[in-house]
C-alpha cells in the first residue's frame, strides 16, 4: 500500500466510521452493536475510497 493509499484510507475511515454509526442507530441512540456496525461498513468504505483515488492518482 502506498503512502498516498494509506492517508486516503485514514481519512475515509475517520469520516466513514461515525457517518455509518449514525445510519445504525437504535432508537435514536448509539450502542456498542451501532459502533461495531459503522465501523465494520465505515471500513469497507474507506478501502474502496482509498483504492480509488490511488488508481485516479495513476
């Protein structure tokens, strides 16, 4: 993974994660199973961002 990969995938994660957290809300509360969710999709997100701006950056 290069460099350019690794930030684009830090910063997907640190947007994707609480964005993901607050689509599995329960009850208009956040829980450990609605953190564990967004992080679990917040991370798929941002492997599929940062795979496509290092290919844009190709």
């Amino acid at each position: 993974m290069s460099t350019q990969r690794a930030v684009w995938f830090v910063t997907a994660l640190a947007v994707a994660v609480p964005v993901m957290a607050v689509m599995f809300r329960e009850d208009g509360r956040f829980t450990s199973q609605s953190w564990t969710k967004g992080l679990i999709f917040g991370t798929a997100v941002a492997i599929v961002a940062a795979i496509a701006a290092g290919r844009a950056r190709q």
